[in-house]
C-alpha cells in the first residue's frame, strides 16, 4: 500500500553524463546506480523520463531495440541526494530459442556484473504478460553474485503500462505480475501512476530513507 507520509524529494536537475558503448568508457563510479532493465519497447527509457521529470531526456521510441548503449543521467534531488539512473538496452529483441541459455550480450552481462556502484535493478515487465522466462533468467543472473565488491543489488520489479488496461484489470494484473517476495509496481508513462512510490523504492534501496 501506498505511504501516506512526505512528499519525495523532486529532481531539481537531470542531465546525461555518459553513453558506454563498445569502444565508450562509463564515468568513474562515484554515485550510487540506478539500472533499468527489461525487454526492448517495455518502456524504460519513457519511465526514466518520468522520474527525472523530463519529457525527452532519455531517448524513446515505438521501434524495439532503440536503446543500444549503456546511457548515464545525473539526477540531483532538493534534499542533495545524487545518482545516476542508467538505462540498458532492451533484450529480447534478437529471438532466442526457448529453453536456450540467455546470453545478454558483453555489454549488458559486464554492468551488470562488473560495476561497483551499481546499487538497484529496476526490472519492467509489460503489466499484460508478467514476467516470462527472461526475466526470470534475468533475475537468476542477477542474483548469481557479481564480480565487484559492492553490498548485494536490490532489485524492484515494475509492472508498466497499466493505462492499456481498463481501470478495473489494473490492480489484479499488478499482482498477478509480482512474483513470490517481489510485488510488482504499477507505472504508466501515460498518467505517470507510480511514480511517488518507485521513487521511494529506489531511495530505499540505496540506503537513503525519505
Ligand atoms: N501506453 C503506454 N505506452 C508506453 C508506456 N511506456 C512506454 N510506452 C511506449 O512504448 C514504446 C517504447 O518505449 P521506450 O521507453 O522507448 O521503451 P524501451 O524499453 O526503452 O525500449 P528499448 O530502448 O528499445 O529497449 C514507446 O512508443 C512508448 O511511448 C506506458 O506506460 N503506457
Ligand atoms: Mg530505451
């Protein structure tokens, strides 16, 4: 349930810092991350946005697969905290065979893996599937351990695009979307539902209470 207490908070500025692409280095790591994960066009880089409290920041597009590098913005909140988010490219999108082993790419698989201030996962899921194989690959990867000597990632599961269900669908199919000891969040980019509370999760997660 949503927390009736203070309001989170706001950005007072987002900017891009770094795009890390094959041959593109990321910068040092001295804020906490942030990552946004999940299969191409779910909406990551549009929930991005919404958090930063920008329109077009983070780049968005209807064609899958828009996402291609491991992009760095700089947010700064009015209480001092600063983070980078880092949204991911989309996996998904090359169709594996099933049961095959995910492979998620050097670029994706070495951030996730290797950076030692990445703190939390946000995981996007379309509220009208759930997680299928994927992300539960995903999640079993993330939970393998990593290579860098950082405290365990939090990982918070997001349920996205819950404008496309009417009204009524929308709070059964957030939870039939969670998954056991991960309720799914609500989001819509559409009316911006969830917002409030992923920012909350995401603070939680890096250790800084509202
Ligand atoms: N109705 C609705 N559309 C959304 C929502 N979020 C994203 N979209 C649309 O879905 C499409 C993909 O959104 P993106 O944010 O670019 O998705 P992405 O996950 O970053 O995709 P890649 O970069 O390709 O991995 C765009 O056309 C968005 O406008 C939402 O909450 N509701
Ligand atoms: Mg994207």
């Amino acid at each position: 349930m949503e927390q009736k207490n203070s309001p989170v908070p706001r950005v007072v500025e987002a900017d891009f810092a770094a795009a890390a692409g094959p041959g593109g280095e990321l910068p040092p790591p001295t804020f906490p991350e942030v990552a946004f994960a999940g299969r191409s066009n779910v909406g990551k880089s549009t929930l991005m946005n919404a958090l930063l409290q920008r329109k077009n920041l983070v780049r968005t597009s209807s064609t899958p697969g828009c996402t291609r590098s491991v992009n760095l913005f700089k947010a700064r909140c009015s209480d001092g905290l600063e983070l980078f988010l880092v949204d991911l490219p989309g996996f998904g999108y090359a169709r594996r065979s099933k049961g095959e082993r995910a492979g998620w790419g050097p670029l994706l698989e070495g951030y996730l893996q290797r950076r030692a201030s990445l703190r939390a996962v946000v995981l996007l899921v379309d509220v009208r599937r759930g997680p299928e194989e994927e992300e539960i690959q995903l999640l079993d990867f993330l939970r393998a351990g990593s290579q860098a000597d950082r405290p365990p990632l939090s990982i918070i599961l997001v349920a996205t695009k819950v404008d496309k269900l009417p009204l009524a669908q929308r709070k059964p199919a957030v939870q039939k979307a969670s998954l056991p000891g991960m309720p799914a969040l609500g989001f819509s980019g559409v009316t911006g539902d969830g917002i409030e509370p992923l920012w909350r999760k995401i603070r939680k997660a890096i250790g800084v209470e509202v």
